[in-house]
C-alpha cells in the first residue's frame, strides 16, 4: 500500500466496519438516525468506488532499468519482537523519487549503491517482483 492512500484505506476500513449495524438502522430505524445510516451506507459504496477506480489507475506491473542509490537497514520493535528489514532504493531516471524497496539478505548484498539493475515490480503494492544486474538483463534479451 503506498503512503498517499493510507488515510482512504483507513477511512474504508471505519466505514465498511460501521456497515451491518448502518444497514441493520436503516431497516429498523426512523427519522434523522435512519438518514444518517443511509448516508453511511452511501459514503462507503462512494469510497469504494473512488479505491476501486484509484487502484485500476495503477497498473500491476512494470518494469524499468535504473541504479541502486542506496542501502539502508531498518528495524521494527514491538512488544518483545524486532524484525529488520534490509531495503534498497532503486532510481529509475524517470521519476522524481527513487523505487524503495524491501529485499532479501541476497540482493541486499548483491546490489550494493551503484550497481545497474533491471528491475520488475508491482506499483499497486511497490513489491520487488525480480531484479537482475543489467548486464546481464542485456545477456537475457539477445539470447
């Protein structure tokens, strides 16, 4: 999930969880409190529509060659558990942001900053599907 959409999923989420009791309301209820459960009702069906239309704007795959800008290791603590996670940042020449990732110790330690990768990924989930140096990318394609 990217960062920009957060604040929808969030609200969906409030939303969709408020949905049996507004549709129980506003088959049993009157007046105003039977208004404002039809308006919850409507507000998720919007919503949904808006994140459905958002997440069919973006497409589940691309690919593109770039170089490894950096590495870098972070850490999440909670409760008595840490889990680290090794990420690599990815430009691709086209963007005004680098491609960050989450990867594995391999390519963490393979793709050190500097190296020219060909990379594969999904942009609905800014997942890291495949990455290759591109030389050897170039190998691939004539063979």
């Amino acid at each position: 999930m990217q960062a920009g959409g957060t604040g929808l999923w969030a609200l969906a989420l409030l939303l969709f969880a408020l949905l049996p009791v507004s549709v129980a309301t506003a088959l049993l209820a009157r007046g105003e409190l039977r208004a404002a459960a039809f308006g919850v009702i409507a507000g998720a069906a919007v919503l949904s529509a808006c994140l459905l239309a958002r997440n069919a704007a973006i497409p589940s795959f691309a690919e593109f060659d770039g170089q490894v800008v950096e590495a870098w290791i972070e850490t999440d603590s909670e409760d008595n558990s840490t889990t680290t996670y090794l990420c690599l940042a990815i430009d691709d020449g086209a963007r005004d942001r680098a491609w960050a990732f989450a990867v594995t110790a391999e390519q963490y330690r393979r793709f050190t900053p500097g190296t020219l990768v060909h990379a594969q990924v999904n942009p609905r989930t800014n997942r890291l599907r495949h990455i290759i140096p591109l030389l050897e990318a170039r190998d691939w394609r004539s063979a």
